[in-house]
C-alpha cells in the first residue's frame, strides 16, 4: 500500500492531508467526470456504500489479469492505467490508456472475464465498482443507469476513433497527433491544462499502443519538436500550435 501522503497527492492535496485518508464520492475531485455527476446526495450515499475499496497501486502493480473473472468496473482517481492483452505466441498489443476521471473494464462485461491485463504505469488510485451491486443499483436508480451508458458509450466512441486511425492506415504522423490530441482533450475535460501535459506512457508503449515502431515515434516527436508544434522534455509535453498538430488529422494522406 502507498503511504497517505502519495496518495493525498495522486488526488489532490486540496482534498486530503497527509496523514488522513478519507476520500468519498461527495469530496472527489473526479466526481464530475465518474458516475457520481448523475446523482442526488441520498442516491450518491448509496453509490459510496456500494464501493468495496479504494485501492492504491505502485507503477508496474496489477489490478486485474487477462481471463481473470470480472468483478468490476474501476475508476481512475489518480495515476494513470495501461491495458493490454498477451496472445498465445507471446505478442503483447496495448489496448488501453486510462486517466483520472475514466471509468473502464467495460469490455469484460459481455464475456464474464477481463479480455486484458490492468496495470499501473504510476502511483495510481482506483474506486473499484463491484458490478453486480452497480448493476442492481441502476435498475434502482435510473439516473445512474442513465450515466453509466453514456460513460460507456463516451469509450466506445474514443476507442472507435483511435481504432480508425489503423482501419484507414493512417500515416504515422497522423496516429501520434491523434493520441495527442485525446490526451489534451481529456485534460482539458478534467479542467486541466490541455496544452501542458505529462506523457503517460512510455515511447515504446506509444508505438505499441499506436500500431508504430519505436523509432518512428521518436522521429514523428522530434519533426513535432522542430516545427515548434511542440515541445517535450522526458515526459512533460507542452502544445505549442494546437491547430499545427490538428492539422496532420485533416490532411489526405500523400
């Protein structure tokens, strides 16, 4: 477990100090963007009761393992998730990035088992949502049934758009601008900076996550960087011509 301190920075030190830990849906800072946005305070009280646990993690810990039954959705409070699923020949392809504020595991619902594996790529805070007691609720409170679709569908659309970027061959450049692009979206809809940003995962996780070789991810941030579309010290990226690195989106491919 991580000391109190880590976690009352993972959320917010406005929220908590160092030595209390006491975080519910009514104090979080993610209420806005987490199913709690739907609620009343009477419904929001019977949400929290039905939260087994905020659980902590330390970068590189999992959460849950491909075919491992499902049990549960998670939200992100802090920190940042990666998921990925590891076929029969060893081949790992990632297939999620999840932020503060973004609920996931949706996909293990249909099947009964998590189709991927969670695991933390930083200090990270979960509210782990036990899905037969979410699922009893929404029949109770149609609100939260009502927040819970449009959050899923919110995903399904965002993987739907990242998923074009492989469908349509997209040309490396416009795969990178189009992960940057989320990246400051989803900031900015967490009343975030979306023009300063920290990169959440690693260069080769980008170009695995993005269908591109290391290399090119490298040299694609490097043109960025050159351009002055951007610029990018370790992991702290900052937009310098939003509509610049819109641009490669539009553009028909050469």
């Amino acid at each position: 477990m991580l000391h109190h301190k880590v976690v009352a920075e993972l959320i917010g030190s406005e929220l908590l100090c160092s030595h209390e830990f006491n975080l519910s849906c009514d104090t979080c800072r993610m209420r806005l963007l987490c199913l709690p946005a739907a609620l009343d305070p009477r419904h929001l009280t019977a949400l929290e009761e039905i939260i087994d646990e905020r659980r902590t993690l330390q970068a590189g810990d999992y959460l849950y393992q491909q075919n491992q039954p499902f049990t549960a959705l998670y939200a992100v409070l802090g920190g940042s998730i990666k998921t990925y699923t590891t076929h029969e020949d060893g081949w790992i392809r990632i297939t999620g990035c999840h932020l503060p504020g973004e609920i996931f595991g949706f996909s293990a619902i249909n099947e009964g088992h998590y189709r991927s594996t969670a695991r933390a790529l930083e200090d990270t805070l979960v509210c782990e949502l036990p899905y037969d007691d979410l699922e009893d609720l929404c029949r109770r409170i149609p609100d939260l049934q009502s927040r819970l679709f449009h959050l899923m569908s919110q995903r399904l659309v965002e993987d739907h758009e990242l998923a074009a970027q492989f469908l349509h061959k997209r040309p490396a450049r416009k795969r990178l601008a189009a992960f940057l692009l989320s990246l400051s979206t989803r900031a900015a809809r967490r009343g975030e900076s979306s023009s300063e940003l920290r990169l959440p995962m690693s260069r080769t996780d980008i170009g695995n996550y993005l269908g591109i070789t290391l290399e090119t991810v490298c040299r694609e941030l490097a043109r960025l960087e050159k351009q002055r579309i951007i610029t990018l010290e370790k992991r702290e990226l900052t937009i310098l011509d939003l509509p610049a690195l819109r641009a490669p989106i539009c553009e028909n491919p050469r």
